[in-house]
C-alpha cells in the first residue's frame, strides 16, 4: 500500500465530569479524501522513531498508513517542547485550515516540567482546542501519558511533586475527552511503561517498538469504532534498535540539551517542591498535598462549566 502523504517539514508525518455540548456520535466511514492531522509534542513529532538523516517518523505517521485502503492526507504539525499554549496558539489555528476528518491532540507532559505550570490554565487550553477541532465534525484522538519522574527513576522526593502534576493533567484530559467523545488511549500505566524494549535510551521517548504499539493501540479503538479499515501497524520494528553507543552518544548532545533546558526553567521550583514533600513527609501530613492537588484539578474543571451555565440561564 501507498504511505500516506506527508506535507511539512522533512518528516514523517475518577475525574470529575465536565458537562458540555452534545457528543459527536461519530461515524461508520470518515467523510472522504480522509485527512488525518496530528498535533501535540515531541511524542508525536516522532522523536524516538528515527529513519534516517535526522528524520523522525513516530506513531502518527505509522497510523495514518492504516485508517483506510487507499492512501490519507496526512500532515504532522507537532513540535518538540510544545506546551498546551503552543498548540492552541499555533497548531490549531493551521489544523482547522486544513479541514480535517481526524486529529490527535497528544500535549501536556511538557506543562507539567515548567516552573509556570498551572492546571487551570492547561484544562482551559485544552478546552478550547478540543472544542474547535470537533465543532467541524472531527473525530479527536486523544492519550493521558505516563509520569516523568517515574520513567526517569527520580528519587521519591523529586518524583512525587512531578507526579502530582501528571495526574493533575491526565484527569483533565480523561473528562475532557469524555466531554467530547474522543476517542481515548489510556497509556499512562501498565506494562507498556516498564518494558524498557519501548522506549528509547532517554526513558521519556517511546523507541520505535514504542512508537508502533501507539500506533496499534489508537488504531485498535478507530476500528473499534468502525473507523480505520486499513491494515493494523505492525508491531515489529522496521530497522534495527540502536546501538548503546548510538544511544550513549545521543545522550551525551540532544539528551544533555534537553536536560540543560529543564534545568535552568523546572530544577529551582522543583527543589523547592521536594523540600515541602519531605517537610510533609517527616509531619505524616503527604496526603494533604494530594488533596491540595486534587482540589486544584476540580477547581480547573469547574471553571469550564461556569460561561456554559451562565449562557443556559
């Protein structure tokens, strides 16, 4: 079968419930030609899957081969670093010209590493893209992803505030994909995320084994739905996995940048948190941060209902 065609850069192309507009019920056959777009972060953009000259390929471009016979029009509009307001700001605004019959919204990791992270904000963002990618008619795509710290194999300390703050996003988006019936991959858990034969020598990128069980998984709940009748991603890789050395090497250039980055925005805030988690923890009062945290995520959802109820009265 012909790959789907990609247009861009040279690359592969209990929460609480939100109430809110009537679901999409979806179709048995996407409106045709079939254009899939897909925005959100360096997952994504396909960072993880390399196939040669600096290319990334990733699980969107691997699915798009699969949601019909014939060939898709396929555009990947992800960034690496991308945060919530980057989608909402750039990528949807390219996304909607399109016109697209599908769209993934994979974002929020990258939120949750900022020292200006703010849950409110991020449910509000989401909110909005979610709504304008489904108000034409769109089937929305959607995943809650797993906690930095833990893949990463932080210390307890470091880790529970990251974690807090993913949690915090993936409850966010579970009910907002409940509110706008995306279809929805719940990749945050489970052996996936300890097999360490998907995921790339960085630990927060899923390697190409990765890379096409995402794939499969998205395209199992689109046929599910009777929504892809192309054949399922294959779940074995194409090219040989990296050498240690290669993965050494990309450490020691692309991985060391990544984590200068981080470090000069997220590590002064972050040591601050883990000075009050093990404040906390030396008191046995842990489980008021997770409170703390909780009320947040409700407050933030809570707010998207308020201009729909002031609008019904």
């Amino acid at each position: 079968m012909r790959p789907p065609r990609v247009e861009g850069p040279p690359r592969y192309e209990g929460p609480p419930r939100v109430e809110g507009p009537p679901r999409y019920e979806g179709s048995s056959r996407f409106r045709r030609p079939l254009r899939f777009v897909a925005l959100g972060d360096s997952l994504t953009e396909g960072v993880g899957d390399p196939v040669g000259d600096g290319v990334w390929r990733g699980w969107a471009a691997l699915l798009a081969d699969g949601l019909a016979e014939e060939p898709v029009g396929f555009t990947n509009l992800a960034v690496s670093g991308s945060q919530t307001r980057d989608v909402l700001e750039r990528q949807l605004p390219a996304a909607l010209a399109l016109r697209p019959g599908l769209v993934s919204v994979v974002v929020g990791v990258n939120d949750t590493l900022r020292c200006t992270s703010d849950i409110r904000a991020v449910a509000a963002r989401l909110d909005q893209v979610y709504a304008a990618c489904t108000e034409p008619g769109a089937v929305l795509l959607t995943a809650c992803l797993p906690d930095p710290g833990r893949m990463l194999g932080l210390p307890g300390a470091l880790a529970n505030p990251l974690a807090r703050r993913q949690r915090a996003v993936n409850t966010v988006v579970h009910a907002l994909s409940e509110r706008y019936d995306a279809l929805h991959l719940h990749a945050c858990e489970g052996e996936w995320t300890t097999d360490r034969a998907l995921w790339s020598a960085d630990r927060l990128h899923p390697s190409e084994r990765g890379h096409r069980q995402l794939a499969l998984r998205f395209h199992t709940l689109l046929v599910e739905r009777g929504l892809a009748t192309g054949p399922a991603p294959s779940p074995e890789p194409e090219f040989p996995a990296p050498t240690t050395s290669a993965s050494l090497r990309w450490l020691a250039t692309a991985g060391t940048g990544w984590v200068a980055r981080r470090c000069t925005d997220l590590l002064p805030q972050l040591l601050t948190l883990a000075a009050d988690e093990l404040r906390h923890r030396a008191r046995g009062t842990s489980a008021r941060l997770d409170l703390r945290a909780s009320a947040a995520v409700s407050a933030a959802l809570g707010a998207l209902s308020v201009p729909e109820q002031a609008d019904a009265a």
